[in-house]
C-alpha cells in the first residue's frame, strides 16, 4: 500500500452522500466489499466522541466508535486495509488502546494502519474533562505510555497514566503496526519525523504541499538515514460525470472530471504523495458510481507492475 515513488489509494468512511446532516449508515458493508473489489487499499475512520453542531462536521464522522466499527469492517471484508484517520491519543488511555489495538493486529493481521492525532474538537475534551490546551502534551505522554506497552515485554513504566510492573500487555503484535502520525500532534516536525513511521497531512494545493513533503523527508533523513517514511493526504473529491471537467477548488479537495483527475493524481505522485484519502460524501452523483469509474478508469493507471 505504501511505497517510495508509488501513490496508492483510500476511501474515507462513511461511503455514502450526505453533507451537513448525520449520514444514514446504511449499506456500509456492501460499499466496503465494492471498495475492495475495485481495489481501493485502504478504507479510513474518523475518531470522534461527540456531536458538535458548531463544529464544521456537525455529522460526526461515520457515527460509530472507530475501533469498533474498523473491527465490524474488516470482519466483513479479506484484504482491503482499515486505517484510522485519525485515534486521538489524547483522548484515550494508551493502555486500553494497546489492548484493543494489539487485539484488531492479532485477530486481522497486517490489515491495520494505526493513524493517530492530539484531536481538536473542543467538546470531546471538555467532555472527558481534559484540557484541550494541554493535548500535545497528553498526546506524547500517551504514545510513549503506548509503545511501551504493546512492543515490550514485561516494561517497567512509570507515568501519569498510570504504571506498569511485573504485568504485560497480550497478545503482542507479530511486527510493529505502521503508526502514521497526523498534522503535527501539538509537536515539531522534528519530533513527528523521529518518532512516525510516515505522515498525514492536511490537503494542500501541490506547490504548496512540494514544500511540505520535501521539508519532512529532510528532517526524516536527518534521524533516519535514508529510509522511506510515506507521506499520506485526504483529499475531498466531486467527481463530475463529464470525465473532461477542469479541475475546480472546493474546500480542501477538487470538483473534477476524471481525465483531469489523472492528471492531478500525477502531479501528487511526482512530488511525493503516497497515497491519496478520497472523501466521497458530498458527490452529487450516488458513491457507487463515483467508486466504479475510480475503481476501473482511475485506479489501474498508478497501479504498480508485478
């Protein structure tokens, strides 16, 4: 899914159309298993606790708690990757989120992509009692606390969270679980290049996002050696049904047709994209058939020879 100079390609959840109502959930399995047939790598979950009328996604995602409904999809489904896009660290206790993490690894092997963030919607902090000024630092204590836990046998850990002595965390993972940071976490790009085993960042505009890419894979060289760390970005998509429709902006993404898509995917292929996180939902067209012309006219263009 992930590989140097290759761009591969995922579906945000829920794969339905709606806009700034809550989406219905309906026929998820059956869009999941599309998705895998028309060889999308990856399907994506929101992590989001409450409703929020005046957050910008008064929707709340897809709904479900995102582990749980990652672990109902991949029962459903063989191959296709589950990714959380992304579990906010902050917001959960990194011991209970190694049980469950280490638990979807042994029961779906190397089917998880285990994208994390600080968070940034208020009321989930304030619901939990959780200051919101606070979540980077809560968030670094919590994946220190995590990796402990998961990848060490019998650690001796010490932290607010709490500590652990003569115990240990089972089952352990057979190999270490991609964690893909998102945004900055409230750190550095320092710290994310260290520390992530590849990037999520916001979409951007290709010259601009050039900028970004280049500056992470500098600092990623600078801790790492030359190795690859895979740069990953969601990216909203109206896709028109006149495949020659020129590429316009709409918040954070593009209204395009498909020949002109190609075209873009390219552009953020060259630069260093990944992979590209497509959000369906505001289509006007039905999810299905945007999925179909992407799964057979788009997709097969990046796909790697044998």
């Amino acid at each position: 899914m992930l590989q140097d100079n290759h761009i591969s390609f995922g579906l945000t959840i829920p794969l339905e159309n709606y806009d700034k109502t809550p989406p219905s959930m309906t026929d998820q399995i059956e869009m999941a298993q599309l998705a895998e047939t028309m060889g999308f790598h990856c399907l994506w979950l929101q992590d989001v606790l409450l409703e929020d009328p005046t957050f910008e996604d008064p929707a709340t995602g897809q709904i479900f708690d995102s582990l749980i409904y990652l672990t109902y999809l991949a029962s459903h489904t063989n191959s296709i990757n589950l990714g959380t896009a992304a579990l906010v660290m902050s917001l959960r206790h990194p011991l209970r989120t190694a049980k469950e993490v280490a638990s979807i690894e042994k029961l779906f092997p190397e089917r998880m992509i285990f994208g994390i963030s600080s968070g940034d919607r208020r009321k989930d902090f304030e619901g939990l009692n959780i200051p919101i000024m606070e979540r980077g630092e809560w968030f670094k204590e919590a994946f220190h606390f995590f990796n402990k836990a998961i990848y060490e046998e019998f650690p001796e850990l010490q932290s607010p969270y709490g500590a652990l002595k003569k115990s240990n965390v089972v089952p352990k993972p057979a190999k270490r679980i991609p964690t893909l940071m998102t945004g900055y976490c409230q750190q550095t790009i320092d710290w994310i290049a260290e520390h992530g085993d590849g990037w999520m960042f916001y979409p951007q505009r290709p010259e601009q996002q050039k900028q970004t890419i280049e500056q992470y894979r500098e600092r990623v060289k600078h801790y790492h050696g030359d190795v690859f760390r895979p740069f990953l970005m969601p990216l909203p998509l109206e896709l028109s049904d006149n495949p020659s429709h020129p590429a316009e902006k709409i918040p954070a993404g593009y209204r395009v047709g498909r020949e002109n898509l190609i075209n873009l995917i390219e552009e953020y292929r060259s630069i260093g994209v990944n992979h590209l996180m497509f959000g369906l939902s505001k289509n006007k067209r039905p999810i299905s058939e945007v999925m179909q012309e992407l799964g057979e006219d788009v997709l097969p263009l990046f796909r790697q020879s044998p």
